[in-house]
C-alpha cells in the first residue's frame, strides 16, 4: 500500500507545553490507523496540525509525495485532508447540500448559487455512502449520527485522500456506530487513508489496521492491530501497568436511600421502578436514548413527572426544582460537562463552589479562603492538575474538567450520587482514577446511580445493574448474574427498529 | 429521543404544526391586529388608511432590510438612525451647490461609506459590533449637527418633494421601493453565496472559518448594505418631508430592531428572512396607525408598543420551547 500522508519529526510548543516532540508517523491508502493515548498525549494537536488549524514549529509533513505546509482549514481540505469533528462542525440552519459544501458552493460568475447542481453533487455525495438522507434538510433536524454522518459526506464530496475521525462514536448507539463502521470501510475501500482517534478499546480492535500511540507528545510505537493486544497498547500509553481496569467497592449496604415507584412521563419513560441503598453502586445500562438522562433527571426535579412516587429515605417526597433535590442531599452529576457541568471560563476555584455559594459566603459575601481550602482540598483528593485555583477549566483536559464536576458536588457532601456517564471521552488513566473515586464513594456510605452506556464500566464497578430500553426497565441483575451477554440480551430483545431511532430527534 | 410507536404519528403532526406557527407567528399577530383595529375603528379598513399604512411603515422597513442582513450574520447595527440623518441633510443641504441628482447621490455614498466603515472596524478590530456602532451612533448624530449647523435644512426647489407622490393605486413609491428591496435581498439571502454564507456566518462562526468561508468579508458586505439602506431611507424621508431635521431617525434604530426581531429573525443570527421582516414591519406599523387612529395619546401608545414587543416575543419563545424539545 501507498503511503498517503507522512509526518516526520513534527514538533509543536504551546507555551509551557511541548504538545508534540518530533513526532513521525505515516498512513498508507485505504488503511485505518488508529490514533491513541491519554487526554494531553498531544492526539488532538496532532490532529489539529495535519487539518490546518495549527501550524507545526518543525518538521515535514509530506501529502502524495511532496512536503506540504498547510495553513487553514481550506487548504488541507483542497488537498483532500479532511477532519470529521468531535464537536461537528455543522451550521445547523443550513440545508445538508449547503453543508456538505459550506465554504465551496458552486455559483456563477455573478455569485448567485447554482441549486440544482449543489443538490445533485450532494446527493451523489450521499448515495456513494450509502446514506438515506435527503441533501434539502435542514442539518438541526437531524440526529447527531445523521449530522456525522453529513460530514463524513463532506469527506467524500471532497474526494478525500485523507478522513481523520475524531472520537466519532462518543455520541451514537451501537445500531448508529455499525453505520459508521460500514461508511468508514466503505471511504477505506476507495484508497482513503482513514485516521481513526477513539479512546474505546474494542472500536479501535474492531476497524483499525493499524495503531499508533503517543504519550506525553511522543510517539511510544506503531503496531499491527492483528499482532497486539489491548493490554500492551493500555501499557504502551501509561507506561505502566494497570493491575485492575476497575474497582468495585466492598459491599456494606445500609439503609435504602432512594426508592422510585412507577415514575412515568408520556413519550419518554414509563413506570420505572427501582430503589437503591446506602453504599451501594447501582449501575444504570441502556443505549443512548433508551431514556436513562431523563429519569435520573426527572427524580431530581429536572424534569417533573406525569406520574409515580419518590420516597428518600423512606419519606415520599416531590422535587420541583433541583433546589430541593440538592438540599435534602442528592447530586446529579450531568453528562455533558461543557452544557451543564462547568462554567468555562472560570477557574476550578469558582467551579467547585459555585452550587453552594450559601456555605461558602456570610452574609452573601463569598469567603475566599474557605473556597481556596475546599479547592486545594479536592485538587488533592482527586489529583487534578491545573496550575492554580484560577486557571480557567476550559484549558483543562476532559479528565481533569470532569474532576472538577465531581468536585463540585461532592463538596456539598451528598448521600445519593448520579453520575450521568462519569467517564465519557477521558482517557484510561483518568476512567480508572474516577472509578476509584467512585467506590471510596460508596465505601464511605454514599448511595451511587452510574449511568454508562460502555457495558465493561457498568460491570465491572456497580453492585447491581438496572438495563433500560425505551423508556422501560426490561432487567435487573444482582452480581452474580451480570455479564454483557446478558445486558446485551436484555436490551436487544426491546431494541427500536432502525427507522424509529433514526427519526427520533436529539 | 426514541419513544413508543403510538405516538409518533401525532407528534409528528403537532409539530410540523407547531413549527410552522413558531417560524410564521408575525403573520398570525399581523392578522389580529389588523381584525382587532378593524372592528374597533371605522377609519381603519380603508384603502387610503391602508395605503398611509404602508408609506408610514416603508422608512422602518427600508432600515430593516438592511438590518436584517446584519442581523442574520450574527451582527448589529445601532447608527442606522444617525446615517438616515447624514443622508437626508446631504441629499438636501447641497442641492445647491453641486444640484439636486449629485446631492442625493452624495448622500447615498455617505451612507455606504459609513457603512463599510462599521464593518471595516468590526471586521478588522474583532471588537462587538454594538459598541462600534453605539459609537458610530453618537458619532454620526454629532457630525449631523456641525453640518447642518443645528439648524433644519430646507430645499429651495420644492419639486424635489414631488419625486415620492408617484402612486401605484393607494401604494407609494417609497413603499413600493421597500418591498421591492426586501424582495431583492430575500433573493439575495436564498440564491446567492454571499446571502447563504451570511447564513453560514452568523450560524456557527467557527464551522463557517474551518469551512474557509471570509467571514471578514461578509461582515463589511453587510454592514455596507445597511448603511446604504439607511441613506436610501434618510433619502425618500427628505423627498417626503422637504426639509431635514438634525434630529430626524433618532431612535429609529430601535423600531428597526424591534420589527426584525418581532418579525422573528433570530437576534444572535444565523435565522431569519426577510418575509419575516416585512411582517414585523407591517405589524408594527398598523399598530402604531390603528393606535392613532384611536386617539391612543403618545405616550400611551408607546406603552401598548413595548408590551406588544415583549408579548409576541414570548409568543415566540413558547412556540420555540413546544415545537421542537
């Protein structure tokens, strides 16, 4: 196989920071090679140098033969070097025709646009892969897979040579994630060199050919995906070796802190049931949009109900607002954390107290040196690493923003926990550290709801595993009985049919 | 979200619905208004009322078109009244030096110049367009009154008045240019690159620049056209009225801000049209007609229109919030 792009000793300093140390690597035509390493190990960087969004300080970047400088997104896309976005990008408004060719539109020389032959190319665009999606929609009301799904059109409207996919499964269902996989090998059989950028081991086993990982900027190696294992590419990128992936915490149940009777809310969850005791971990299974986010939201007052029953700590109770959920002592953790988790632009010091500014002010004026203790005192908990209570959370890796998300709430010391897919896009390093934190949780007495939709986490930290379908419960398995055949088997049996998930908004 | 089968087919129907009301709500309030006046005021539904309407209505709308296409690049304009002012005592005030036709084309220039000057700064110095032109606003008024000398101006040859008495049955000639404006830049907003990258822009700013679309660009395009559209106003203003008021268009900028955003074209941009304009346009001008008409005192009036404003905004708001999560 050809090779189609290569990166020779590739180097870029942020200030403070070598994000990349002479970086080489290649992709050869119609591969798939895998891009891994923790938050920080200089992926994106590397990402961001090859689509013209960063200008590398040294080294070559050769492109079909000839060393190539690319300065903007333009360019790298002229070239046929194309990155699919974690965080599409998308203009809503605009039609999927419009989108797929934002930038290059064909008009006539007065500048007017040419339609008819803008919705034909894409539509040509969207049938080379297979895709039902009409080029006249508006892109907003499409799912977020069918919204990929218009940018990796863009790669093949593009005549790519070049698709770089970062974390492109973060957000679909495994039906959606399927779809993916067969554009993806339908792009590499046309003699696209694929970049494939996850932090889901099975994925990257699944497609890719090959693996390269970084560390702290460095290439450790690149290797065949047949002759490897998921264990030497996890040491390759801590450089250390993890004795156990998971930690489940012992088992000293008390009493039952939560229990939730036949809570229902017309097209998104009915009669769910379920209850869940001091010191345990309950995790909570199901594929996105099988309604998990919706009843932990709607039991903390997020959301009201159309019907059923909250009883906390044996008492029933009703939650209005999120207010009266986090005074009787229940944290809600979000899934998303840039949305609803943090607010950027602070720093973690402001971010940690900001739900309880009532404890940490007299008379409403904030009490800054108990809000620097707090800081330090978590920094240290959870090892964070950021450079001072100030420095803004939005230059903080995923790992490290999502530590301070549980930071804020555990400051209020809460009795019941939720955490809405506690691990989401972070890397092993950090998952592992958050699932310690977890079981000293629930060791100390909390109650803890995890919900995840990567199966091995559920597993492998909760004591007893709830699985969701549309809207319903459809299992319940104590330890003993929890395996992924199982939960795969639960959930399957009550899975939507195609054409319902991919109508359904969000 | 996934949801039981049962319920798709209705929800799907109640929501094509609710969109359409919640992407159309100006024309539903447009139609109240236009029964509620009807019935309360004999005077109301004549075709010269009518026609007065639309000529009253024509100058905010001309402001509109332009603010429009600023607003739907994400952008603002705030100098629109101060440039109507330059225009219309340019247009007038050197009639007799260099003649009626350069004056009123000088005029014209002076509010493209300002224009692309607004977008020039906003472009090139990355500061919010409010605050460049809420400078531009108290700028221009000043340079309005050193040149007119706080004085009205007045034209000599009062046949210069005569050019807007063409008609089109009740329908003037400024109304007439208004919609045929809006017209052309709604073409310009659906047909052309430049109107869809406006789009583009004011959408996702940051997927418009991966795109390589010259974001600079569009942004001085716009502010240009505005600026032109307000000096095409302040034009026809001193054709209608025969002299020019330092004073004229003040606050201004504010009922053009309030049609296009009543008309529902999405203050932080990226959504809109100019059908949408016109609407609020149209609707605020028959209200402030039918409240006069109703002897409504001044100030009165002005407190109908702010709850009005506040109203079909939140009509607008709750239609969003239904339709589409």
């Amino acid at each position: 196989m050809d090779t189609v792009l290569s990166v020779s000793k590739v180097t870029k300093t942020f200030p403070g920071v070598k994000a990349l140390d002479a970086v080489s690597f290649d992709i050869r035509a119609g591969e798939v090679h895998a891009l891994v390493g923790e938050n920080g190990a200089g992926k994106s960087t590397l990402m961001k140098v090859l689509a013209g969004l960063h200008a590398p300080d040294g080294g070559e970047i050769i492109h079909q033969g000839e060393p190539i400088r690319v300065n903007s997104p333009l360019e790298a896309r002229r070239r046929g070097i194309l990155l699919i976005h974690q965080e599409l990008s998308l203009s809503p408004e605009l039609s999927v025709a419009e989108n797929i060719y934002l930038g290059a539109w064909p008009t006539n020389a007065l500048g007017v646009l040419r339609k008819r032959k803008l919705r034909r190319d894409a539509q040509a665009a969207l049938d080379a892969l297979g895709s039902d999606i009409r080029p006249e929609s508006r892109v907003g009301d499409l799912s977020i897979a069918r919204q990929q799904m218009v940018e990796v059109a863009r790669a093949q409207a593009f005549n790519a040579n070049v698709a770089i996919f970062d974390e492109p499964t973060a957000s679909l269902t495994d039906a959606e994630k399927d779809q993916l996989f067969k554009t993806i090998r339908a792009l590499q059989d046309r003699g696209v060199g694929v970049v494939y950028i996850s932090h889901k081991m099975d994925e990257i086993f699944e497609i890719t050919d090959r693996i390269t990982v970084l560390r702290d900027g460095q290439v450790q190696g690149t290797v065949e995906t047949a002759e490897t294992d998921v264990g030497s590419i996890t040491r390759m990128m801590i450089g250390r070796e993890l004795e156990s992936y998971f930690h489940r915490a012992q088992e000293k149940f008390g009493d039952e802190a939560l229990r939730v009777e036949g809570l229902t809310k017309a097209g998104l969850f009915s009669d769910v049931s379920f209850s869940v005791r001091a010191g345990e971990v309950l995790g909570l299974y199901g594929l996105v949009g099988a309604g998990r986010s919706e009843v932990v939201e709607t039991i903390f007052g997020v959301r009201q109900a159309d019907s059923g029953k909250l009883f906390w700590q044996g008492q029933e109770v009703s939650f209005p607002t999120p207010r009266q959920a986090i005074d009787m002592g229940l944290s809600l953790v979000p899934e998303s954390r840039k949305e609803q988790g943090l607010v950027l632009n602070m720093g973690g010091r402001e971010n940690t107290s900001l739900p309880h500014l009532l404890d940490f002010s007299r008379m409403t004026v904030m009490d800054r040196a108990k809000e620097l203790r707090t800081f330090d005192e978590y920094r240290a908990l959870l090892e964070i690493k950021t450079t001072g209570p100030e420095q803004p959370v939005s230059t903080l890796s995923g790992g490290n923003q999502q530590k301070f998300v549980l930071a804020k709430w555990l400051c209020a010391a809460p009795k019941l926990i939720i955490l809405d897919e506690p691990t989401r896009g972070i890397d092993v390093g950090s998952k592992s550290a958050i699932h310690e934190l977890i079981a000293g949780l629930a060791e100390k007495g909390l109650a803890v709801i995890v919900i995840s939709s990567e199966m091995p986490e559920v597993l492998g930290i909760s004591h007893r595993v709830l699985a969701m379908a549309e809207g319903r419960l459809v299992a319940e398995f104590k330890e003993t009985e929890m395996s992924e055949e199982n939960l795969i088997n639960a959930v399957s049996r009550h899975k939507p049919t195609p054409a319902l998930t991919m109508t359904a908004a969000e | 979200m996934s949801m039981p089968t049962p319920f798709m087919a209705d929800r799907r129907i109640g929501k094509a619905l609710a969109n359409l009301l919640m992407r159309n709500h100006i024309w539903v309030f447009l139609t109240l208004a236009i029964l509620v006046f009807s019935f309360s005021s004999p005077y109301f539904l004549t075709l010269n009322n009518l026609g007065n309407v639309l000529t009253q209505g024509a100058f905010i709308g001309i402001l509109a078109v332009g603010m429009t296409m600023v607003m739907i690049n994400g952008e603002i304009d705030l100098s629109v009244g101060a440039t109507l002012a330059l225009a219309s005592a340019l247009a007038i005030g050197l009639q007799d030096s260099i003649g009626v036709w350069p004056a009123v084309f000088t005029g014209f220039l002076s509010g493209v110049a300002l224009g692309a000057l607004n977008g020039t700064l906003v472009a090139l110095s990355g500061m919010h367009s409010f605050i460049v032109t809420l400078g531009a606003l108290i700028g221009i008024r000043g340079l309005v009154f050193v040149y007119s000398g706080e004085n009205a101006l007045m034209v000599t040859d009062f046949s210069y008045t005569e050019y807007p008495e063409i008609y089109l049955g009740p329908v003037s000639l400024t109304a007439i240019i208004f919609f045929a404006l809006a017209l052309f830049f709604q073409w310009v907003l659906t047909s052309t690159r430049h109107g869809r990258e406006t789009y583009a822009v004011g959408d996702n700013i940051e997927a418009a620049n991966d795109a390589g679309i010259k974001i600079k660009r569009h942004k001085v395009i716009n502010f240009t056209i505005c600026g032109a559209m307000a000096a095409i106003a302040g034009i026809l203003l001193s054709m209608r009225l025969g002299t020019a008021e330092p004073n004229a268009g003040r606050i201004w900028e504010l009922w053009t801000i309030i049609a296009v955003v009543l008309g529902g074209t999405r203050l932080i941009g990226g959504f809109g049209n100019m059908w949408m304009t016109i609407g609020g346009v149209l609707t605020l001008a028959v209200l402030r007609n039918g409240l006069r008409l109703l002897n409504t005192p001044n100030y009165v009036e002005l407190m109908v229109m702010g709850g009005v404003l506040i109203l079909a905004l939140s009509l607008d708001k709750l239609l969003a919030h239904k339709g589409v999560h």
